[in-house]
C-alpha cells in the first residue's frame, strides 16, 4: 500500500510517499475504503505544521476527506458493503493513502454519475457548511447570508446550500477568478474583500445582513458587526491568530457569534448532515468546484499551493492511481 507519512511537524517537504505499507484491518463498525481521490483541506496545512490545538501522534498519515470503493466491512457494519461507490469524513487512518479505514457512520454513497474527484470534496467543506448555516445559524428562507470569503471549499458549499434552500446571497472574493466563480455559481451581489473601502461600499448600498459566514475572523470580525443588521448572527468558521476588539460593538446590534467546529457534531447531527448531502448528490445541485487536480505523491505541492495562494479558486484533489486493482482483494493481518 501507498500511503503519504508525516514523521516531523513543519513545513510541505516533510510530506513523504511510502511505499510497500501494511493494509490496515477493519474493526467493527468500520470499513475498509480502496481510495480514489483525496479531499485536501486547509486544516491538512495547520495540523501538519504542528500549530493546530490537537496534534497526531507521530507519525501520521494526513487527510480525512475522500472518495473510493468498499472493499471490506468490519462486523456489524450495516449502512453500506462491498463494492459501493461512497464519499467519507473523518479517516480515523489517513486518507492521503490507497487504503484507509473509516467508521460507517461518516460514509455517504457516491451516485453512479459523481465522479470521485467529486465525491472526495464534500466531507469537511460541504458538512461545515451546512452545520454553520443550519445547525449553528438557524438560516431561513428569505434571509439573506453574507460569505466572506465565499470560494473556497466551504464557501462555495455554503454558496450552492443557499441557493437550493431559498436563501439570498452576498458574498466576497480575493481575486478576479474568484468573482467569475460567484457569478458563474449565479451569486449578483460580490465584493472584492482586497479592495479599500467594500465595507464602505456594501454599507452605502444598504445591505441587509441576517447572518455572515466568517473565513478569517482575526481579519474581518470588527467590520463583519459594522455592517451586521440588528440581531444578526455571525458563524465563524476558521481563524488565524488573536483578536482585539470592543465587546460594545456586539452590544449595539444585539448579535450573536459562534463558533463552528465539525468535530463537535453529535452522530445524530452528523447523520443529519450525511443525509442531506446524499439528497444534494441524488438531485444534482451539488457540484463541488475543482480547482486542481495533483497525483498522490505531490501532496506536498498541493499543501504549497493552499499556504501561498492569493485567493481560493475552489478545491484541490489528489488522485490516487492503484497497485493493486482487484475487486475482490481482501487485505490479510501483518506479522
């Protein structure tokens, strides 16, 4: 098996591509997935540095979004089998490998026309974006949600979401490309968040904000409650660093801020958000946007590009060629 390994916290070259690795077993309850395609996210980045909250155990194999095939079922494992086409979350293995375990409780099935570049972007984008719009943030129809910073992965989720449910959208981009994303994705109302003085402008046109999505709170916090409409809800969804601000700015509105973490979806929730993304994939109006497409052993490239990018364009996928392409391979214990 091939798997990418982590042995040292630091920069994208401690990526390493192992060769010849043992094929992990499945306990109960878990699944063995044959990986097609590998979801990357930009937590992959922060926890490979060695600076986010909590650390693996070295070494590791990162990753815990992707797409593949059933290969093998652990005892009692009732919500999918052998041969079918599924998407997952939360590889307790590494899904930055040919092979990688998952607990059956965070496996979605992958219809026959999603292709697995496809189906490894949904996991941690599109299951953040829901539980920030919905579980956390109470969205209605007819509100209107402010996504700042709306194409990355769980921006542009959180993008196609609002459309299916009745929800107006505004949101903001870094770069032109990512304004052609939102216009192509049908979103009219965009800002360049790297333009002086949007605030201003989103302010002068008098924009009603129910709720905002928030990418970079250390940055946006403060002017994300100048233009908040009075008690509105502010989700946030990833930070960089510490935050100086005055608490009577929350005052003023009467708003609320949250904290959005994945990892604290209880398995109802979790089951919840599954479902719902299962529904999308059957009805077709989830389509998640590929910005690049590397083979396994660029990983470290592909960490690279998510560090030094001037502006989310969508997704990055690793593809995972196989060295062992047999339907009815069963993985046996290593001595």
């Amino acid at each position: 098996m091939r798997c990418i390994s982590v042995s040292e916290f630091g920069g994208p070259k401690v990526l390493r591509l192992l060769n010849g690795m043992p094929t992990p077993i499945p306990k109960a309850k878990e699944v063995l997935i044959n990986v097609k395609a590998v979801g990357i996210n930009p937590v992959d980045t922060y926890i490979r540095s060695g600076v986010y909250a909590n650390k693996p155990t070295l070494p590791y194999t990162p990753g815990k979004d992707g797409a593949g095939f059933v290969m093998q079922i652990g005892d009692n494992v009732t919500k999918v089998k052998k041969g079918d086409r599924v998407w997952f979350f939360g590889s307790s293995t590494g899904s930055y490998s040919e092979f990688c375990i998952c607990h059956e409780d965070n496996i979605g099935h992958l219809p026959n026309n999603v292709d697995f570049n496809s189906g490894a972007m949904i996991g941690m984008p599109y299951l953040t974006a829901y539980r920030a719009l919905f579980q956390k943030g109470k969205v209605k129809r007819g509100e209107t949600v402010f996504i700042h910073g709306a194409t990355g992965g769980v921006g542009t989720a959180c993008v196609q979401i609002c459309h299916n449910c009745g929800v107006n959208v505004i949101a903001t981009a870094g770069s032109e490309d990512g304004e052609r994303i939102l216009r192509d994705m049908g979103v009219t109302k965009i800002y360049n968040h790297r333009n002086e003085g949007y605030i201003e402008e989103i302010k002068k046109n008098g924009e009603r904000i129910d709720v905002i999505i928030e990418m970079l709170a250390n940055v946006n916090l403060v002017n994300d409650l100048s233009i908040l409409s009075p008690n509105g809800r502010i989700m946030v969804v990833g930070n960089r660093g510490p935050l100086d601000f005055n608490p009577r700015l929350i005052m003023q509105t009467e708003a609320s801020i949250t904290g959005v973490m994945l990892m604290n979806s209880t398995w109802r929730e979790r089951e919840e958000q599954i479902q719902y993304m299962n529904e999308g994939l059957n009805n077709g109006w989830i389509n998640p946007i590929l910005w690049k497409c590397l083979e396994l052993e660029y990983a470290k490239d592909a960490h690279r590009e998510i560090i030094e990018n001037s502006g989310a364009k969508g997704q990055i996928v690793l593809t995972v060629n196989p060295t062992v392409n047999n339907a009815e391979y069963v993985p046996t214990p290593s001595l």
